[in-house]
C-alpha cells in the first residue's frame, strides 16, 4: 500500500496509471494506498469497482478509479472513458491491458505479480509509455 502512496503523492492533473497483474496480485491494495495518497479523506471505502466499473473520489484532485476486468474496448463509451481520462483529475485503471487500444500514449503502467518464492512479495514494474 505504501507504494501506491507515493505514487498518489506524486499524481499530477491528467496522469493516467494503468495496472496490470493476475486475480490477487494485489492491484486494488495499490488503489488504496493511491487514494490515500491523493487526499482522499480517510475512512473513505475504495473498494474494486468491479461491477460498477468506476469510482469517483475527491481528494486534492478529482480521483477516478476504474476497473475493466469485464470490459472490452468497445464497452467503453457506454461509461464515457474519455470523461474520466481527460476530466481534470487523475485515472488509475486496473486491468488496463483489456483496453490498451483506447488509452493515449502518455500513461504509466504498472505491472504488480506475486513472488513466486514468498507469495507475501509483490513484483513491482513501472514502464512509462
């Protein structure tokens, strides 16, 4: 979580982050700690918005949290993906890579995977594209 809390801290308007990894590689604990890094009030839930897609949050920017785990690119404008990639804050997408083919050129993508020696580390990589 406290990876996630310095990339929260670091955010800037119009950032786009996009996590890639398997079931329970732990993309929404990086959420998390993203929002609390991004002045979200504590004791707000930033939970998965897995059937809900997105999660706005206020913090010292407007705060979009986005899961596409049971989206295709072509689902996206039914929830105005462009909104929340241009919408004056900052976009963190889990399972990015369901809709790589939408997203601008200027996002940074983290990978998150376990360990395979101590399922208790994670793996962190960050590619800027």
């Amino acid at each position: 979580m406290s990876i996630g809390r310095g990339y929260g801290q670091k955010a800037v308007c119009g950032d786009i982050f996009c996590l890639t990894g398997e079931l329970g590689a732990g993309k929404t604990v990086f959420a998390k700690g993203f929002a609390e890094g991004m002045g979200v009030p504590a004791g707000t839930v930033v939970a998965s918005p897995t059937f809900a897609i997105a999660g706005e949050y206020e913090g010292r920017l407007p705060f979009y949290h986005l899961d596409v785990y049971r989206c295709a690119e072509q689902d996206m404008d039914d929830i105005g993906l462009d909104e929340y990639l241009y919408g004056g804050g900052v976009a963190l997408i889990e399972w990015a890579d369901n809709v790589k083919g939408l997203l601008p050129g200027r996002c940074v993508w983290i990978g998150i995977q376990k360990d395979k020696k101590d399922e208790n580390v994670r793996l962190i990589t960050e590619q800027r594209m």
